[in-house]
C-alpha cells in the first residue's frame, strides 16, 4: 500500500495541517494531563487502524514517560490493572465516542458520569474536543495511506513549524 497523497508536500493541506495542529495545541496545553491525553489519542487510532497515529502517539508517549507496559495494554486497558479510574473513564469516553455508530446513545449515561466524575470542566472539553480531533487525524491518514513506522517524537509539531 502507496501512500497516495503527501499532506506535507501540498500548499493548501499544510495551511490546514497548520491549523489543525494550532486546535491540537489548545488541548495539548489544557490541564488534561498529557498521558492522558496520549492514550486516549493512541486507543482511538486503534480502533480506527491508523498505523501513522498509533506510531506517532506511541512514541511521543514514550518519549514523555509514558511505560511501555501501559502502552502496550492500552488495547486491553479493561483487562488492565495499570490504568487508574479517570484514565479508564477517558479510555471509554475514547473508546464510544470513536464508535458513535455502534450505540444509539453515541456516549453512554455510565461513561459520561464517570467523566464527570473525574474530569473537571475544562479537562471535560479538552477530552471531548481530543476525541473529535483524533479522529479527524486518523480519518485523514487512513484516506491517504499514510502508514506508520517511520515517526520520529516532535516531527509532526517540527513538520509544521
């Protein structure tokens, strides 16, 4: 599988990638913690089979701290004992709002309240607007082959300048 479109090498994807990334940077500098927000980013890329997003937020987690233990369970994060309860809620929140399809309520009640639960209001929309902004980002790759392997932590923020 070619990638079939270089979004770094065409004029008006770059304006977009830009701006993309400056929404991303409300969220990155929110008070959502930043592991959070790594795994919930790396568990919507695996639903979504994005190889580009789960090799940049597996790496850029790792590069920030993050144990390859967690990472490598993030998959399996309810058989887990390594996630604590407000991770496992943003996990969820991650998880159902990804798969808007698969539920007629979208979000259930339960995860919502567990969200509530352990999220404050600006950490709530910083979460909410993560989920819809990574999968935007794995919809994008995925269109266009871009596969993962080669992602080096700060390319994409370095890419973008």
């Amino acid at each position: 599988m070619d990638v079939r479109f270089d979004m770094f090498a065409n004029e008006i994807a770059v304006k977009f990638a830009k701006r993309f990334a400056n929404a991303g940077l409300v969220i990155h500098q929110s008070p959502l913690p930043r592991s959070t927000q790594e795994l919930v980013s790396l568990r919507a890329s695996q639903i979504n089979g994005c190889g580009w997003c789960i090799d940049m937020h597996t790496k850029e987690a790792a590069a920030a701290g993050e144990t390859a233990v967690r990472l490598h369970l993030v998959a399996a994060w309810r058989e887990s004992t390594v996630f604590s309860e407000a991770e496992q809620a943003a996990l969820a929140l991650a998880e159902e709002g990804t798969r808007l399809a698969d539920a007629r309520e979208g979000v259930s009640d339960e995860t919502w309240a567990a969200v509530r639960k352990h999220y404050d209001d600006d950490q709530v929309a910083a979460l909410v607007a993560l989920v819809a902004l990574i999968n935007a980002a794995n919809r994008m790759a995925v269109i266009v082959h871009q596969r993962g392997g080669s992602y080096e932590p700060g390319m994409f923020a370095a890419a973008l300048g």
